[in-house]
C-alpha cells in the first residue's frame, strides 16, 4: 500500500512537482486507517537506520542525527485520525506531493 505517493493515477493527469497526482481508493484508505490505529510511530520507525537515509538522500535531508527518526511523532497521530475519518465517512483521497 503506498500512501505517501497514492496507488491509483488520474488518466491524463499532468505532473504537479513531484509527478502526477494519483489517488487511493475508498477500501484502500480503510485498510490504511485500520493498519495506522493498530501501530505506533515506535513500532513504524522500528529497525530504521538515520544514517541508512542519509546514504539514500531521503527527503527531508536531517538524518544526520540519532534522534532524527523523531521529528514525525507529532504528526503520527493526526495523520491516523485523518485516515479514520476519511474511512468512517467511506471517502477515496488524492494524494498529491509539491
């Protein structure tokens, strides 16, 4: 399941930044809201190597320190609740990164 860049793309969809926008389905998203409720970030972040991402340019660039794996965790949370409320009201999401 890709949710950071979707899985569906928009026929005919012009690149935004980073590529086209493409979209999850409905039952996709219920699946990622129920995967998210039943993990943490610590569990998420789990066997991750900073410097691992640093070696592969990964966006942002900050993995240059141990604690860097922690500068999502305020965003875990509102993320998961984003993806339980589009689930619960059975909405598809347009996953678009510029």
């Amino acid at each position: 399941m890709d949710i950071v860049h979707g899985e569906e793309p928009f026929a005919g969809a012009d690149d935004w930044g980073y590529g086209p926008p493409r979209y999850v389905t409905a039952g996709r998203v219920r699946l990622a809201a129920d995967t998210l409720t039943q993990m943490t970030y610590d569990h998420l972040v789990q066997g991750v190597d900073p410097s691992e991402l640093a070696a592969a340019e990964i966006y942002p660039q900050i993995w240059d320190s141990p604690t860097s794996l922690g500068w999502a965790r305020d965003l875990f949370t509102p993320l998961t609740e984003f993806f339980h409320a589009a689930a619960s009201d059975g909405h598809a999401m347009v996953i678009w990164l510029g």
